[in-house]
C-alpha cells in the first residue's frame, strides 16, 4: 500500500507501427463506474509489468473528473479523459467514435474492458473501425513469455473447452473480460499520475441513435453479479408458482433470486436473472442452488462463489460435485424447512 505515485511511463508513443502500453477502458454510467473496471486495472498491472509497458485507464463521458483520482487509485499510471456533452449517456456510435479516434492516435498495444452490456455493444465496433481481433468474454488473461503476446481465455464449444487465443498481426489486441472472475486489486488512494485530455470533434448529426428515457430493472434483479447470497432456481422447480419457494427462502436470507438458462426460458426469470455462460458471472459469498442439475455453462457463471449450497434430487447431479454442502432429496420439502429454521435464528 504504497502512497507513492507510480513511475509515470505510459507516454503518447510517435505513431508508425509503435504500438505500447496497456488500456482499460473505464466503464461510468449514470454516475457509477461498473466495478469490472478496477478489476481490469488490477490485471493489467500484471499485464504491462510482464511486457514492461505502462498502464492507462481511458474514460469517456460528460463530468467525469471525479473519476480521475479512483482510476490513479486502482493503479492507472495515466488516464485519458474524452469528455464532450455528447457524451452524456452512453450510446454506441460516439462512443465508439471516440475510443477508436483516442486508440489510433496513441496505438496502445492492449486494449481491455469489461463483457458488460456497454464493452459487449462498444468494443466490437472499435474492433471493426481498427480492423483488429477481439477475443469476447475472457474469463483468463496473460502473456506468452517468448512473443509478449496477450494470451486470451475463454471458454468455447458450450463451455466444453477452453480456448486460448492469440492475436499475432493485428494491433491493438483487444479483449472483453467477465466482470468479478479478476480480483479487485487494493485501492490506494492519493496516488497521482498522469491526466491527458482529449478534444476530438463528435457533431450530433453524425449520429443516428438518442437517448429518450433511461428505464430501471427491477431491483430484485438488479446487481445480480455484486449480490452477497444468491437464491438460485432451475427447472426442478416445475412451475412458475413455485418460485414463491424460493422467494421465501431469500426473503429470509436477503437474498437476491437467480437462476437457469431453462428457468429464463420457461418465463419464470428475467434473462438478466440468469447465471451462466450466457448469462451473468456471478461470486457471492453464498450461492444456494434448488433444483438445478449443475450443466458446464451453469457451473462456468458460479463455480468460484465462496460457498455452495446445492438441493438436488439426484444424487448423481453434478452440481453436488461442486457443492460445499449437497443435500440429495425433494425440494418441496427441503427448502421451506430450510426457511422455517433460518426465520427462527
Ligand atoms: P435441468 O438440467 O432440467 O435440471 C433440473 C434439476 O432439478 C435436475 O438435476 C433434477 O434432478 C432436479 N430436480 C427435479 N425435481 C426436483 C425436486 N422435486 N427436488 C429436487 N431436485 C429436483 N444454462 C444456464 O444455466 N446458464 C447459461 O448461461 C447457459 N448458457 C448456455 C449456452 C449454450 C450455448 C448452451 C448450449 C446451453 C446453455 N445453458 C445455460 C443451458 C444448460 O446447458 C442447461 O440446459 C441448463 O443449465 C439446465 O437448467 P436446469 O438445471 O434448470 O434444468
């Protein structure tokens, strides 16, 4: 926890084929900077510690200063900083304007940002306008110790494999990663470094979309991947009446509800409900999982939560292979027993 600023080295480079250093691109909406962010920048520190390069944070936006020293804190030795009102709330083309017009002109080597719903829209656009690779979804990241390439991982064929993909001629590399499977690096607050700002003309008219109305999700649902205890269904509930089961079993615990890609597609969940390879990574430090069989792309999006409680009655389902505590039987019976002795504590 050193105070100290880090050694400023992440300078605009000439241009030409140079391309050199690392960037996380900082997601801030509504006056919230997804938290992915800082896991990134966390990870990158080791990424441009291995290549011996510098580490940057890029934000885009309108009034976005208090961002600034939070990015320092988590370990940007540089930030740049596009603000413009047109940038107020994100939209796709300026955004990605923007970015590619800031990326061209200082040629980073490696280009990061979160697979939420704003890098999962952006960052194949910027990829498109630079005409290089994007590795989407990477849950790994590291650096090929002989070419210094970044080594990007994610899972592929229904999350049967893991693929490691490498992006040799094109520059710069880019990929989206998970929000919560990096680890939130220490915050040192008053660390300085370097701010560069940026003017790049965005002109409304160039831009077809607008922003008319901003409409919240339900808050049971909302913030699925910071909650703290997930109550999660699968199709062994089998029927939509029957989530009240679970929902009482939350209510109690202060939990918030989840689920399977078949409780979504059954219509008993939202689809941003849903946890799992297409759906939200999650790591809470209590998952109860109630009827769920445990599929590969269910356990990719829980796997890594702190403690797992899984209710199944077949003794062969592979979700008791990852749980802490399994307990084989009917879940009728299970989980309002379970409701029932925690409201007595
Ligand atoms: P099931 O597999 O049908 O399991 C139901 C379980 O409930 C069974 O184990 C059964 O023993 C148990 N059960 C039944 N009755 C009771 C009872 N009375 N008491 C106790 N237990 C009972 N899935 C996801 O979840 N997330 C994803 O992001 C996702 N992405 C996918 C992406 C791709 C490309 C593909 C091909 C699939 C994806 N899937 C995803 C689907 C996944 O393969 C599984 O089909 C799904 O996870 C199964 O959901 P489930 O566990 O609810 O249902």
């Amino acid at each position: 926890n050193d105070k100290k600023p880090i050694s400023a080295q992440a300078k605009p480079v000439a241009g030409g084929d140079v391309w050199s250093g690392v960037w996380v691109i900082i997601e801030y909406m509504n006056g919230k900077v997804a938290p992915v962010s800082w896991e990134l920048l966390g990870e990158g520190r080791k990424l441009a510690d291995a290549i011996g390069c510098g580490l940057s944070g890029v934000i885009t936006g309108h009034q976005v200063d208090s961002v600034i020293p939070e990015a320092f804190a988590y370990g940007a030795e540089t930030v740049y900083v596009v603000d413009h009102p047109i940038l107020k709330d994100y939209r796709t083309e300026p955004y990605a304007e923007a970015i590619t017009d800031l990326v061209k002109k200082y040629q980073p080597e490696i280009i990061l940002m979160g697979a939420t719903s704003m890098g999962r829209d952006v960052f194949p656009a910027i990829a498109t306008k630079l005409q290089t690779g994007l590795t989407a979804d990477c849950t790994v990241l590291g650096i090929d110790p002989d070419t210094k390439l970044l080594q990007q991982t994610r899972p592929a064929f229904g999350g049967n494999i893991m693929a490691t993909i490498l992006c040799r001629t094109r520059r710069p590399q880019m990929a989206t990663v998970r929000p919560r499977v990096m680890a939130m690096p220490d915050r040192v607050d008053g660390r300085e470094g370097e701010t560069v700002r940026e003017e790049f003309t965005l002109n409304e008219s160039d831009f077809r979309t607008k922003v008319l109305e901003f409409i919240n999700t339900d808050a049971k649902s909302a913030f699925l991947d910071k909650a703290e205890i997930i109550v999660a269904v699968g199709l062994g509930l089998a029927a939509k009446r029957n989530l009240v089961i679970a929902e009482e079993l939350a209510d109690v615990l202060g939990a918030t509800i989840a689920g399977t890609r078949g409780a979504v597609e059954a219509g008993w969940l939202n689809h941003d409900q849903q946890v799992g390879q297409s759906g939200v990574t999650v790591r809470p430090k209590v998952y109860i999982a109630i009827g769920i069989s445990g599929a590969i792309q269910h356990l990719v999006g829980m796997e890594t939560s702190d403690f797992i409680i899984a209710i199944n009655n077949d003794p062969e389902a592979a979700i008791l292979k990852v749980a802490n505590y399994g307990i084989v039987g009917d879940l009728f019976q299970i989980v309002p027993a379970l409701t029932a002795e925690f409201k007595k504590r």
